[in-house]
C-alpha cells in the first residue's frame, strides 16, 4: 500500500503542510520490537528462487513482483499487517491512536532506531517519505492510494518522534494506510528529490553502500543475470524474547532462474531452499519424487493471484498505422472481448495447465480471497455457437476459408504476448490461441523478458494482447488503486487517462475512490461488489484462472509460516533460521 505527504501545487491545486529540520544525531535509547516468534540459532544463508532480475531496487517506482520481493526484505514500514493474522502489528511506530472518526492518526516512533548504513530513523524521514511517494512528479504507483477525498494526507511532525497524518475524510482501510510503505532515508535522498532525480536512483548498477533501509537485510552484492545477495542489517531494530537481535540469517541470496523447469531442477538438486511459484506440472514432479529428498512441498489452496487476456485499448495518434489502428478497433468493441471470453476454455485451462491445482475465474477477484470476492457474478459456460453470434451481430464475418474478417473485409489476426520463464502463461496463450481459432481467428503467440513485456506494457504501448497475473498483497481492493482508477499506471489496457474514457471506467474511479472512505464493511463490500460487475461486464480485462499457491522449503526452516498473502513464504524472513545447521543451499 502508499500514502501521500505534504506540499504545494500551482494554480490552486492540492496543498500540504511540509515541515523538515536538520536530521538529529540522536542519542535516544532503541526501542525494540520484541516478536513473538519461537526463538532460533543464527547463522547461515537462505537461496531464493526468482523467475526473473529486479527492475529496481527503488521502492518508491517499483512495480514488478521480482524487485518489490527483494526491496521488502530490505525496508520496513510504520505500521505492519501481519500475513498470517491480518491483524495490525507495531512496526517503526511502536503505537499510534486514531481519531473516532478515522480521520486523524497520531503514531509514536521508536526511539534509537537507525537506516541500514547506521544513520538514525525519525520523523523527519516520515514526513519526506510521504511527500515523496505524493509527488505526482515522481511517478509512484503508490500515489493513488494516498489520496483521500481527491485531496493528499497532511502530515505533521509533532516532536522527534511523533507524527500526526490528517485526512480529508475517513478512510476505510484504517491502519492499512501505513502498511507496505516503505520508509525512506532523507539523508540520502532529499538532494537526488529535490534535483528531480529520485526515479533514477538505485538502479541496478547501485553500489550496496549507496542504498540504506530499515528491513532486516541490506545490498551487499548483485551479479547481473545471475543473483543477488542481500547481508543481514546490523542496525535491524528487532529482537527474539531472549534478547536475540534479529534476523538469524546472515544473508539472503535471491537467484535468477527464468526457466520453470530449470528452477525445479535446482529446488530438487539442494541448490536453493525456497521456491514459492511453482508451476503445478513441476509441483507435481517434485511431489512424485520427494522421498528420501531434503525438501517439503505444500499446496495452499488458491491464493489472491489472478490471471487474465486483456487487449491494448490505448489511444492513438492521427497518424497510426492503418493496420494498428484497424486492431485497436476490434479491441474497443465489447461484442469482440465478449467473444473472446466465451470462446476460450476456462475449464481446460485448469485441467491441462495447472493439473487441477487452480480454479477458474470469471472475474478479476479470485475466490482464495474470502473477504471480497463476489459469488453472484455470472460464469457462463464456454459456447463457441454464442461467441459467433456476438461477432455476427457486431459486424463481423466469414470468408469462405473460415477466417474471421471485419467490417472493411480485413481478416482478423493478432498477437499475445506474455513474459519467457512462465510456462503456465505461455501455455494459457497457446490454448486461448487454439480456442480462437475455432472462431476464426489467427493468433499468434510471443514470449518477451518480464522488463521488455513491461517496458511494452506501461511505456511504450507497443503489443495487440497479452497474458499477464497480478495479486493483491493483502486482498484489500485499496491495493489495487493504481490498476483500477482510469489515472492509474498499471491501468493496464488504457493506463495514465487524464479523464476516464468511457461512462462505466467513469464509474469504477467513483466507486473506488468512495469505498476508500467508507468505514462500514458493508458498504465497502457492496461498493467493490458493483466494481467486479463491472470489470466482469465490460471485460477490459478477461479474467481465466487463480493459481494455487504453491510453496517449495528445503527441510529444517524454523519459524517457517507460509501464507496465501504475498510473500508466502519470506513474509517473516528476520523470524527464519535453520535448525540443527549453520548453513543454507549452495553450501
């Protein structure tokens, strides 16, 4: 989730109150959080599985699973959800009150508290967080769900340690607002902030001690295409009940393997100790053959991840070329995705990709997430007869080969693209590829690296189609706000509108931005109700299947919890250690 600061805006636009001093030496004795975890040994190293490279290590843009998997081991935020409970736990505010009516929060920092690089934590470094992530400048995509009632959070800095967040109006999600935001270090930042350079720091190329965070680990060594080896943080500001500064580990290894098959190999081989998107076949293979092995395998049910066919609708310059400027048509025609739903096999899906380990969907809420999910939404069964129909009433006909062609007599054809090393998705496409051409259709099939595909995706909008998952990482629809609101970045098939450009988009950015507000559960979930409807209705997404999550531990991983909530199983990495020996994989 992201909240939003303080600062003023020309012309009469949003204003906030910004108050900074000089970041204080501070000599406060830390005040620790204590977990309640069992208490473990320390030592040893922890080897992740990644399907693909970061993009960034900048939490404040970060948008791909990859990069926000290792930023999150390596930052920390104000108030915490826990992923098994879902219950609000203190963080870097050891307590906070809230306002009867929701609107006003005061939050006690800890004391002592210091950045990865030993620099002290204070209000200071709230108050620049949030005016970062509010920056429109900046580009977060975080920033829409730090503006409540259409106008930014103000932030005040009471003392060192207190700071008071004021909203507009109520906010449904309470103490969620603090939740995954990523505090930021000011004394290395605000200069590159103020320069208009922040959304370039921390790339990949960083030096380790260029970067400095809260989390329980910190940058110690990247090797491009291969790893990337994050140290434990001596300055972390959690202990065990004993007393114990956590975390156990000494480091954790996050290591690139794009390929699904080869990331079994190297899970059954010992080389690593924590896979957790695992491809149902290679769960499977893992499954059959883990006796005697050094691992465990745990199946979870389905989780918040969904996975979807959405077509570009972006708009387009006057001088497009006739051919994407013909496809663009077809895409905007709700007769044609309507079509194209109905024509695809959902059921087949679940059989011959996932062997029975997903479920399939018929909107974007899976139903792993109980709380929110609208068990009224329509399913209908796959129907190639009223698929043609559709098309036939749209305009649309038939050559005398059987090939598809619209009204200007041109055939119909176009590409989906999805991103290499996920052999689930590439296998989605090649089925929705065989399903649409028993109406006609050509499709053909392109698998780019995950940074290109989103590259395509979010900048330069050069795709027909593609197959793509999201998930939320706690469930909440605040969390989606950045894909749902037709201003959003990751507003995938038409991102960053300045107005939404159709009355129902128009529609979902009110529903959205009221349920934001609304603190009765009821009514929330009646709101985001009428936004699946929606979604389910007009399809700019078409909703196919929800995973299972399933997990991969090596054997011996104390204090291991893993949930359906993102990440399953590092969720609460400084709690890991290994029982009865030092040392992780590649030992």
């Amino acid at each position: 989730m992201t909240r939003r600061a303080l600062w003023m805006l020309a012309a009469g636009a949003l204003v906030c109150t910004y108050t900074l001093s000089a970041a204080p030496q501070t000599s406060a004795a830390p005040e620790w959080l204590v977990t309640r975890a069992d208490e473990g040994r320390s030592g040893g190293q922890l080897v992740v599985i990644e399907r693909a490279e970061p993009r960034t290590l900048n939490p404040v843009i970060a948008v791909d699973a990859p990069s926000k998997d290792v930023i999150a081991r390596t930052t920390a935020d104000l108030i915490h959800f826990d992923r098994e409970t879902q219950q609000p736990q203190p963080a870097l505010a050891r307590s906070w009150t809230a306002s009867p009516d929701g609107r006003h929060f005061t939050l006690s920092l800890r004391r002592g508290i210091r950045f990865s690089d030993g620099e002290p934590f204070d209000a200071d470094d709230v108050l620049f967080s949030f005016r970062v992530y509010q920056d429109e400048k900046v580009g977060s995509p975080q920033r829409d769900q730090l503006i409540v009632g259409e106008k930014p959070m103000a932030v005040r800095k009471i003392d060192e340690y207190t700071v008071q967040v004021d909203l507009a109006e109520p906010y449904a999600v309470g103490e969620r607002l603090f939740d995954s935001l990523a505090m930021l270090p000011r004394h290395l930042l605000d200069r590159p902030y103020t320069e208009g350079r922040l959304p370039q720091l921390w790339g990949l190329g960083t030096a380790p001690q260029a970067i400095a965070g809260l989390g329980p680990f910190r940058l110690r060594e990247h090797v491009v295409g291969q790893r990337m080896v994050l140290e434990r943080n001596p300055f972390y500001w959690k202990t065990d009940r004993a007393g114990h500064h956590l975390p156990y580990l000494d480091r954790v290894v996050f290591t690139f393997v794009p390929s699904e098959d080869a990331q079994a190999v190297r899970f059954q081989s010992g080389d690593a100790d924590v896979t957790t998107r695992l491809s149902a076949a290679n769960f499977d293979v893992l499954f059959r053959d883990r006796g005697g092995r050094n691992y465990d395998l745990l199946d979870l049910g389905p989780g918040l991840d969904y996975t979807f066919l959405f077509f570009n609708q972006n708009s387009l310059a006057a001088d497009a070329p006739a051919p994407v400027a013909r496809a663009r048509a077809w895409f905007r025609q709700l007769a044609f995705r309507q079509a194209v739903s109905l024509a695809i096999d959902r059921e087949a899906i679940v059989r011959l990709v996932y062997k029975g380990r997903a479920v399939p969907l018929w909107g974007h809420v899976p139903p792993g997430n109980k709380l929110w999910v609208n068990r009224t939404l329509a399913k209908p069964p796959r129907s190639v007869e009223q698929a043609r129909a559709r098309l036939r009433m749209a305009g649309f006909s038939w050559n005398a080969a059987g090939m598809l062609m619209d009204r200007d007599g041109q055939p119909v054809a176009f590409t989906i693209v999805t991103n290499t090393g996920n052999t689930e998705r590439n296998q989605i496409a090649t089925i929705i590829q065989d399903d649409l051409r028993q109406l006609g259709i050509a499709v053909n099939v392109a698998a780019l690296e995950l940074r290109a595909l989103l590259d395509r995706l979010l900048n330069t909008h050069d795709y027909e189609a593609c197959v793509l998952g999201l998930g939320g990482s706690d469930g909440d629809p605040s969390n989606e706000m950045n894909v749902w609101l037709s201003s959003g970045g990751t507003h995938l098939w038409n991102p960053g509108q300045p107005q939404p450009g159709t009355a129902w988009e128009a529609e979902i950015d009110t529903l959205m931005r009221r349920q934001l507000v609304i603190r009765d559960m009821q009514e929330r979930k009646r709101l985001y109700d009428r936004v699946q409807a929606l979604v389910a209705e007009n399809l700019p997404i078409i909703s196919l299947v929800s995973p299972n999550v399933l997990v991969g531990v090596t054997k011996g991983l104390g204090n291991l919890r893993p949930t359906i909530f993102d990440h399953h199983a590092l969720w609460n990495v400084e709690e890991l250690f290994w029982r009865g020996r030092p040392s992780g994989a590649a030992r």
